[in-house]
C-alpha cells in the first residue's frame, strides 16, 4: 500500500513507524496551531505559525538540516515570513507554551 521503502521500515522498526505516524497526527499543523492559540498566555500577532516553526525545527533536531536558516530556505515559499520574523518568533516563544507541550 505505501510502497517497498516504507514496508521495509514497517518491517524492520515497526514501532518507529507507528510512532512517526502517531506524531504526524496528533501534531498535525491544524491542532498544533489549534494548541498553540490555546495555551498561550499572550494573543499572538505574528505570521508565523506555531506549525511552521515546528516544521523548522524539526528538521534541525533530526539533522536532515544543519541549522535554522538551512531549513528555513527549503521552506522558504510557505512560511510567507521573513527569516528574522522566524528568529523572533523562536527568541520570544513562552515558556509555559513551551513546559506544555513538553508535558
């Protein structure tokens, strides 16, 4: 059904894969936005998205891109913000948004 690669993944780490599935889903962009407008202590004003910096830095934690501006570029046309936009955003994330969403 998803193709020879993804079967041998299913094979070999099959929890892997029901883990990735399960984060894809629960974070999707809409609920994680969704969350995101929820928790914060402050209304947002910003452009960018609580999902389009975690799209960011999820590439940066799971090394398919060595740093911020690397995966802000591959991204560049969809997070319709500039990249400083995106450093602030990161600079001035709450931190009880952020102890949530660890939790």
């Amino acid at each position: 059904m998803l193709g020879k690669i993804c079967d041998r993944f299913v094979e070999k780490s099959p929890i892997a894969v029901r883990v990735r599935g399960t984060l894809a889903r629960v974070l999707g962009a809409d609920q994680l936005d969704a969350w995101c407008a929820r928790t914060a202590q402050k209304p947002s004003t910003r452009t960018v998205l609580c999902s389009t910096v975690y799209t960011i830095l999820r590439h940066v934690v799971f090394r398919s891109k060595p740093a911020v501006r690397a995966a802000y570029r591959d991204h560049e046309e969809t997070v319709g913000a500039s990249l400083i936009s995106v450093y602030n955003n990161l600079h001035g994330g709450e931190p009880h948004t952020a102890a949530a969403l660890g939790r």
